[in-house]
C-alpha cells in the first residue's frame, strides 16, 4: 500500500525500471535507432559501415555531416536521448569531440557514430577508408 507521494514516486521509478530491462534490442536494433535520430535531426550523408570483418574497433561505424556546430550538437544530443530512451538506458562508454564539435564521436563499444562538419568530414576521409570492399 502506498502511504505517501515518496513511496509512490519509488514505486513508479521501480516500475520503470523493470519496464526498461524488457527492452533489450540488439546491436542492428541500436545502430538502427541511431541512424533514425541522425535522419530525424536532418544529419546528412548518414553512412552505416558494417565492420565486423574488417575490424576490431566495433562492428558498426555510423557516420553523419552536419552543417554547422549548432547541429552537431544536437545530433548528438539526439542519439544519446534515443538509446538512452529507447535502449534500456543505453549511454556511450565515451564520448569526443564536444566542446570543440568538428568531430563529435559517440563510442557504444559495439557501434561508433562519428557526427563531422563538412568540411572536417571530407578532411579526414573516413568514408573512403571504411568504404572499401
């Protein structure tokens, strides 16, 4: 029996969370949620390379441009609200790159999103890199 707010807001906060341990989803589950926040927030040329015999970085790369620093920032904002939301309270182990906000990187261990400006994405070329057969 709930006898007072605080036991019904724990109550609550516990239901939650056994709510979110259902939502399991796998890694393609993950990527997919990422790659649909980019699309939401207008990321543009958004590339998933599928790396799991090519590297042991992480299975996925997911790559995204955006026009300026502004939109980087929310981007990754994006992406980190969604998993966090729809994945069981998934967080990345690492993130890089905010403060300057060129190069935003999100490390889910299993996946990487990398979120470029323009100009700083054709710089550092990982599309050809990744692009290979």
């Amino acid at each position: 029996m709930i006898e007072s707010l605080s036991d019904f807001q724990y109550e609550k906060q516990q239901d939650m969370s056994k709510r979110r341990m259902d939502i399991i989803l796998s890694i393609e589950e993950q990527v997919s949620l990422a790659k649909q926040a980019l699309e939401d927030k207008k990321g543009k040329d958004i590339k998933t390379y599928d790396l799991r015999h090519k590297s042991s970085l992480a299975d996925y790369f997911i790559v995204a441009s955006a026009s300026s620093l502004p939109q980087i920032k929310t981007l990754a904002d994006e992406v980190e609200g969604r998993l966090e939301q729809e994945a069981a309270g998934l967080r990345p182990a690492h993130v890089e790159g905010r403060d300057s906000g060129h190069w935003v990187l999100l490390d889910y261990h299993d996946f990487v999103v990398h979120l470029f400006l323009d100009k700083d994405r054709e710089y550092y070329s990982l599309d050809k890199l990744w692009d290979r057969p």
